[in-house]
C-alpha cells in the first residue's frame, strides 16, 4: 500500500491483479522489496509514478528476471535499485555503464567497481 502514491489511485483492477500474488510468500517478499525501492526513488529523487504504473512494477518484480541484453551483470544497490551494469570482454577488459539518476553517491558506485575488478 505504501508504494502507491495515493490510495484513491488503486482500482478495481489493480487490486485484483496485485492481490493473488500476495498469497505466495516468494512473490509477497519480491512485490515488498520492490516497493522499498519505488518508496525510496520517491523520497530521494522525488518520482511519484501513477498508481497504474507501481502496479506495473510490482507484478514485474515477481517475474523471473530476465538476463539484461548484451550480457550485462546488473549491481543493484541496497535499496534495489540498478547503480551499476557491466560486461567482461572477450579481450579481458570490462565496460562499465552507471545509469542516470541511479541515486547512488560516487562513492558507491566505486566501491561497486572495487568488488567486481577484486573479485
């Protein structure tokens, strides 16, 4: 409920797309985390999506993810939110992509780096 910006917004029909998911502790654990992340994008960068639009979101965060094109390795940070996306060359380089309005401090965003060139 938090996730939505206004509660006048869910309708009859996100209720009742959202509300069979919430019986599966998997998909209740995924839609909860993905609205901690829609919570805090609206708190730190100030987005308010549409009520169709979290609905949206949180019916894709129980959704096996897909593998992102390229074959990209995706760094979310804790809020779960994309900071990061990188791909390991053939030649033995990487390619680093930082996402606009990732919300991450630079800081963060090395240390991500630092993790993955140790690893």
């Amino acid at each position: 409920m938090n996730a939505f910006p206004d509660t006048h917004g869910i309708t009859v029909r996100i209720a009742r797309d959202i509300k069979p998911l919430t019986s599966e502790k998997r998909t209740l654990d995924l839609m909860i985390a993905e609205s901690r992340a829609i919570i805090a994008e609206r708190s730190d960068l100030g987005a308010v999506l549409p009520a169709p639009e979290v609905a949206k979101r949180l019916i894709r965060a129980t959704v096996a993810p897909t593998k992102p094109t390229g074959g990209e390795t995706e760094v979310k940070s804790t809020a779960g939110k994309v900071i990061l996306r990188y791909a390991h060359s053939t030649r033995g380089g990487y390619t680093f992509k930082v996402p606009a309005r990732s919300g991450a401090s630079a800081a963060e965003v090395l240390k991500a780096i630092e993790n993955i060139l140790t690893s």
